[in-house]
C-alpha cells in the first residue's frame, strides 16, 4: 500500500492509503469525497499537475508523499440530446449520450488540452476554446461539428456564438469566422470583410448579428431569420445590444431606441409601438415576441399578441419591473416591489391568477417552455402555467422549502435545496421524476439542463443524471470517466 498526504491550501491535510497500482484519478476521488470540495486538482511539489489517467507508480508517487489539492469548478454544456463536462484549464472532457449530437468527443479527446470553455449549437454539436485560443470541434457534423475548412483560421479565440447549426467565432483581432450549415450562418463569406472590430454576436436560430465597435451591426445567414439587415442598416448605428427571438432581431441603441429587423411575425416588425420604445433599458423574448423594459420600468411589447406581444390587458401593473422572464408563449415581469405580473398565453404561464396571492417577495423567477417558477425570499416557490410542464407543484410543495436556485428542462424543473438536496417535478419522462436518483441526490452544488435531462454536480465531484436517457439521463456507461476530468 501507499501512503499519500493530500492537503487544502487551508492547511487541512488527509492521508490516503491505496495499492500502488491504483490511478491518480482513484486518489483524487478519495480525496474529493473525504474533503467534499468538489473537483479537485493534484499539485506536487514542484508545482506541476498530476495526470489523472496515470498510475500512482508512473505519476512517480513514493510512500509518505504530499500533494496539494487545488478545487476546481465543473462546468457542463449541452446540446439538445447530449452533456458535455468540463473543469476550465483541464485536459479532458466526458461526454455523454447521442453520439450523433456530441455526445461522443473519443475522436478528439486527445487535443482537448486545456479547455477554456465550451459552446454548443442545438442541432448537436460542441465548440472547446483552448488555452491557446484554437477551438476544436466534434458531433453532427451538419451542425457545426467539422471545423476542419476554417480550422486553421481558428486562432486567437476569443468567444463562440451559436445558432441552431452553426458557429461564429470572434477572434483577438475582432474578425469572425464562422461554419456549419451554411443557410444558418455558417457561411459569412459575403460580409467578411465589414467583420471586423467586432465586439459582441447574437444569434436566432438560422442567423447572425455582429455588433461593431463602432456600433454598427452586420448580419447574415438566413434571411427571413434576421440575416438581412438591408431594410434598416441606415438606422443601425450606435448598437448598445442585440437580442433575439427564433427568428428576428432588436438592437438597442445608445440613445435608447430599439430597430427591430427579421420575420414580421416573430418581431421583426416593431412599427406599431415605434413611438413607445425610448428609454430601453433591456429587451426580453419569447420564441415569438419581444418585451423592452424602459427606463421608468414600463414595458413595450409587440408581435403575436397570443405569445406575449399585447400586454395591454396588464399595463396599467407593470410599473417598477426590474427584470422579465419568458416561456416559449409568455413573459412575466418582477417588480420593485417582488409582486410578479405575467401575460401571454395563459396556458404557457400567461395567466398566474390561480397563485397570484402567493407572488410576493419573489425574489427570481425560472421558466421552461410552459410554465414559470418563482422563488420566493423566504425559499418557498410558486409555480403556475401548464401542468404538464411544472405548472402545477402541487405534488412537492410541502418539499419546497429553502430553496436556493431552480433549473429546468424543456418541460420540468430541478430544484437545489439549502441542504444540497434536489426536488424535481413536471413532466416524468423529461426530469421531473428524480426518484431513481434521489438517495444520491445529496451535497449537490449545481444543476445543469439540456432539453429533456439534468446533471447534478456534487460536493465530492461526483455527478448524478436523471431524465429521459435519450437526452443523457442515463450517465451510468461513462460515470467512471469523471474520476479523470
């Protein structure tokens, strides 16, 4: 056996015992599990990192050695049907479900070094940003997963955008390269050369939108999807932000006024409140419709009067909103006061009158794609809008106490207690049965989401997945993978 002492850099210091032909990645699962720090990284001596997938024997470990633990934070992205995890700095990533959709990443595993983030496109592909500024891609191909025509334009990378199949990657010297499904953005060869000092990009589903350092926007990718500004590039100057519906844009600009530009019927048509929209602060969305916060903390909204774009019926409330929320059909508005005021489509969230008592307090609000979850500042939650979504939580709600932050799938929610337990509920074959899972459900730190699963992180850096498997709510065949992020 061997003996290694493993110490915080709070000075508390454990001693391990394992065969000699054990991994540094079993020491290190001892070691999280003993200190419930989460994830942990081993430092020796001489200040460098010890590889995980190594043995004790060839990491060069002897008897009685000490190493320092250094925690790390676990990070998950997701695409719609797989997770991908990740510690920032470290030199692998697990991966897990549709294989189709970048939940297998054994093709690149080995120039996966120093991962710096990672971004995903929803049709099933994931970009890493390394420590070097290149980025490596993997997954469904169509969708952004094949870099290698751009590849070695991949450098200096700064950030990645994505819409539904396709990148946009700013790089250090602000110009853009993009790739994937062409018709969704993933060819900019036509704007290329107006790419440049680019500051920030924003995404609907098949197009993109490049804010200029000097506030001008270029667009492109699909059309009627926001990727031809023509009709108001003349307005476009002095862009502060771009938000974005599936299929429309709205640029706010220094002076306060929005240009909105995309599919009229998803908000790319603001003509009819143009004179309301001075003083925005912020702009909210649904799939559909758009919502401006303005600086005396009214609201504007406008499209689809169904899914949220005709707040008439509560504008006399919404007065004092701090910050608004959205389902796929709805917005709901906190205000100053912790009062909440929802409209749109009542099915979706729209209508809260079943609970409206309970809104008090709140202190923020969650949604999925049909119903809102309030959390309250005494830790309770509120929920309304389609039962089948988590509308309805009433199952739990004697649970549903100290809650500390909510999650939520396409049609359930995750909650993280005070005392690191979860309580989920909404529909079962999409997360909001965690009951298989439950007992390991202890010590959690974070909850991450795709469409229809969760993954839990916890304190000993083990992670639990529940939710429909399809989607990767079953981790069970790579779960020995995360003793070596």
């Amino acid at each position: 056996m061997l003996h290694v002492n493993v110490a915080l850099p709070s000075g508390r210091t454990e001693t391990f015992s394992l065969p000699q032909s054990s991994e540094v990645g079993d020491l290190r699962v001892l070691a999280q599990k003993s200190f419930q720090c989460g994830f942990l990284r081993l430092v020796a001596a001489d200040h460098s990192v010890v590889d995980p997938t190594k043995s004790l024997q060839d990491a060069g470990l002897e008897d009685g050695d000490h190493l320092t633990a250094i925690a790390v934070e676990a990070k998950v992205a997701a695409t719609e049907r797989a997770f991908a995890l990740f510690c920032p700095g470290g030199d692998r990533v697990v991966t897990w479900r549709d294989r189709d959709c970048g939940g297998d990443s054994s093709e690149v595993q080995d120039r996966l070094k120093g991962v710096r983030q990672i971004q995903a496109t929803l049709d099933g592909a994931f970009a890493a940003i390394l420590a070097d500024g290149s980025v490596v891609t993997w997954g469904n191909p169509a969708a952004g997963g094949d870099s290698s025509a751009v590849q070695e334009q991949l450098k200096g990378v700064q950030q990645v955008q994505a819409a539904y199949r396709a990148f946009a990657a700013i790089l250090a010297d602000g110009s853009v390269v993009t790739w994937g499904q062409p018709d969704c953005g993933g060819n900019s060869s036509h704007v290329q050369d107006q790419l440049k000092s680019v500051q920030q990009v924003q995404a609907t589903e098949h197009a993109f939108a490049a804010v200029l350092a000097d506030g001008f926007v270029v667009t492109w990718g699909h059309p009627f999807y926001g990727g031809d500004s023509s009709e108001v590039q003349d307005q476009l100057k002095s862009v502060q932000q771009v938000q974005a519906t599936c299929r429309a844009f709205a640029a706010i600009l220094v002076d306060g006024f929005v240009v909105t530009w995309g599919d009229p019927d998803y908000g790319g048509d603001s003509s009819e409140v143009q004179d309301q929209l001075k003083s925005v602060q912020q702009v909210q969305a649904t799939h559909w419709a758009f919502a401006a916060i303005l600086a005396d903390g009214s609201v504007v909204t406008w499209e689809d009067p169904d899914v949220g774009g005709d707040s008439s019926e509560v504008q006399d409330q919404l007065r004092g909103v701090q910050q608004v929320q959205a389902t796929c059909r709805a917005f709901a508005a906190i205000l100053a006061d912790g009062f909440v005021v929802p409209w749109g489509d009542p099915d979706y969230g729209g209508d809260s009158s079943e609970v409206q008592d309970q809104l008090k307090s709140v202190q923020q609000v969650q949604a999925n794609d049909g119903a809102f979850a309030a959390i309250l500042a005494d830790g309770f939650v509120v929920t309304w809008g389609h039962p089948l979504y988590g509308g309805d939580s009433s199952e739990v709600q004697d649970q549903l106490k100290s809650v500390q932050q909510v999650q939520a799938t396409c049609r359930a929610f995750a909650a993280i207690l005070a005392d690191g337990s979860v309580v989920t509920w909404g529909d079962p074959n999409n997360g909001g049965d965690s009951s298989e899972v439950q007992d390991q459900l202890k010590g959690v730190q974070q909850v991450q989401a795709n469409d229809g699963a969760f993954a839990a992180i916890l304190a000993d850096g083990s992670v639990v997945t529940w939710g429909n498997p399809v989607y990767g709510g079953d981790s069970s065949a790579i779960r020995d993978q995360f003793a070596y992020l």
